[in-house]
C-alpha cells in the first residue's frame, strides 16, 4: 500500500508540523448527507507542482479510532484503491482546469462516516488537507416525504454555519410524533 497509516496517525494525532510552501484546502469542511444518496468534497491545492503527482484519499473513523486508505488517484485517472473499498462507489477525479482532484462517494452508507483526508508526498514531506467530516443519516422508510424537507432544513442551518462556527460543534435535534394506532 502506499504511505501508511502510521505515518498519517502520527501527522494527525501528534501535531507533526509539516512545513512547506505548498498548501492543501479541502471543502467543504463538513457534510451531512442522508444514507445512499451521492456527495463530493473536493481537494484543491495551491501549487500546480502538488497537482501533477496525484492525491491520496484516507478516512479517520471514530468509531474504529483508525486511519483507513481509500485510494490513490493520478493525473492519467488511474486509481489503486485500498482494502475493502467499493470500486463502484469510490471515485477520484482531477478537474480539467484549476488544481484540484474531487473525491465522489455514491451510495452512501453508515460506514463511510469519518473525516476524510486528502495527502500528497512531496520531496519526502506529506502534506495533508484540513479533513472533511462526513455524517450519514438514515430516514425511516415509512416517511420517505419527509427526506426532501430535512435535505432542505440542514442545508438552511448548516450552509451559513460552515464558515463561522469551525471550531464548534453543531448540535441538531429533529423530532417528531409518529402517530399511535
């Protein structure tokens, strides 16, 4: 496998410091997305050097309290994905102008909750992205009308969010009375 995990555990959990000229943005910074739908972050870096050598996809589970390869994509749109990883439902691209590589995951599941990060190895240094946390809700079948409304309100509530509350952590409760027969 490429890099290993111990080497991005120790870059995480540590506080290695990393320096370098380059820098690596991911947005957005987090997604909240219902279970088997589609969604994409996106990994964009600030020297066209980063972009020509490819980008590496992990996700940190807390549940599992590890670090997970998800896959290495190159400039030529080859992908070697890791252990466990849905070909089907993992996919990296590398946008056509701009530099920036996009991390598409379709139908999502409740294990693909995390923080994904996006690395490149550059002279012997991995320089990672800020991380994308990735929540997964499941809606009751019995109210499949309800899915189009609550994509509507987390959106309203968490998009003027993003940008202002970083560093503190959102809380949404949603409840309502299902009717007794």
């Amino acid at each position: 496998k490429p890099i290993g995990g111990w080497i991005l555990w120790g870059a995480k959990c540590l506080q290695l410091p990393l320096t370098s000229v380059y820098s690596i943005f991911q947005t957005p910074p987090r997604i909240v997305a219902l279970n088997n739908s589609t969604m994409e972050m996106v990994c964009a870096m600030k020297s066209q050097q980063l972009y020509h050598l490819g980008i590496y996809w992990y996700r940190w589970s807390k549940e599992s309290q590890n670090f997970q390869y998800i896959l290495f994509s190159n400039v030529l749109k080859k992908h070697t994905l890791g252990d466990n990883i849905d070909k089907g439902r993992f996919n990296a691209n590398k946008e056509t102008f701009g530099h920036s590589y996009t991390l598409k995951i379709s139908k999502l599941q409740p294990l693909d909750a995390g923080t994904y990060y996006c690395a490149v190895s550059h002279s012997s240094e991995l320089l990672f992205g800020n991380g994308t946390e990735l929540s997964t809700w499941k809606i009751p079948v019995y109210y499949p009308s309800l899915i189009p409304v609550l994509v509507l309100l987390l959106t309203w509530i968490i998009s003027p969010l993003e940008f202002t509350a970083h560093s503190h952590a959102l809380i949404l409760f949603l409840t309502w009375h299902l009717p007794i027969s």
